[in-house]
C-alpha cells in the first residue's frame, strides 16, 4: 500500500483478459487492494484500451481473441509511448515454451493460473518499482543532455570537446 501512496496517485490497471468470470475476479481483487482497475476480452480491444485508458500496468492473457497476447505485448514493447509499460502475463499456458516466448516478446513478469493474490499483487509492486526507477533514469539523461547542450552553446569551442569526451567515456566504458 505504501508504493500506492508514493506514486502520488492510485495506478490504474488494464485486465486483457477473454475469460469473464477471470476478469471480473481479477478487477474485483484489484479494486480490493485499491487500485483502479478496468477490464476488455481481446488482445485489439486492449490494445485501444492502452491508448484511451493509459494504464500504469497490463495484466495480460496469451489466449486471447483477434490479437493474441504475444501479439500484444509485442505492440506494446516496439511503440514508445508504451516501450516501458509494465506487462505481466497470467495464464493457464504452463510450459516453459510459453514463458520464454512471452518474456522474449517483452513481457516483464509471467504467472500461472491458480495464481496467489499476494504474489500477484507482489509482483505488480516489483514492476511499479521498476517502472520508477527506468523513469527516473530516463529524466536523469534528459537533464544531463540539456546542460550538456547548454554547455555547448555558450562556447562553440566546447562543442568538440563535449563529443570527444562522449566518445571516450563511451570507449572507456565498453571496457569496464
């Protein structure tokens, strides 16, 4: 309950999920444990639902309708905007063939049904902070980059400078 606090807003969650009676359970256990919650049943509709709704986090099935899950999450992963978004995946689907084939479309968590409430929600606070700490590292590159142009605009002389030393703290760290 405390990350729900510290990210100053209650996340929103999209449940893809085709099963009615999964998904309304899934919402159900989510608004329980107060996050906001909205639910679809195909992988197309979810993928408009990512646009109009901009959850914080996707709870995703493989079997699903139109679109399946791998097809989803790896929309998902190859636009920008959504790049980041984290996307577990609870599904009856159990082999390992499954799993890897979810993680390598760029899912970051991946659960089996019957899952455990507490893992489940467990897991969402892991990929919260994770989230975070990407977001923090990304505002911290954009910081870094304007001073860095900055620098640069006040004397065209240290614009050479700046790309040598980007070039070598580049080569320097590819050895490390």
């Amino acid at each position: 309950m405390g990350d729900l606090r510290a990210l100053g807003r209650v996340p929103l969650v999209l449940v893809i999920e085709d099963d009615q009676t999964q998904r309304q359970m899934l919402l159900r256990m989510l608004e329980s444990a107060a996050y906001e919650a909205v639910g679809v049943g195909d992988g197309e509709t979810g993928l408009r639902a990512v646009v109009e709704h901009q959850p914080d986090l996707v709870l995703l099935d493989l079997n699903l309708p139109r679109i399946d899950g791998f097809e989803v999450c790896a929309r998902l992963r190859a636009d920008p905007l959504t790049s980041t978004l984290p996307v577990i995946i609870i599904t009856a689907h159990t082999s390992s063939q499954d799993m890897v084939e979810a993680l390598d479309a760029g899912a970051d968590d991946f659960i089996s049904k019957p899952f455990q409430q507490v893992e489940l929600l467990a897991r969402m606070r892991s990929a919260f902070r994770l989230r975070r700490a990407i977001t923090s590292l990304e505002r911290a590159a954009q910081i870094v980059a304007a001073l860095s142009n900055a620098v640069e605009a006040k004397d065209a002389n240290l614009l050479h400078h700046c790309r040598w030393l980007a070039r070598h703290a580049a080569r320097v760290a590819v050895h490390v």
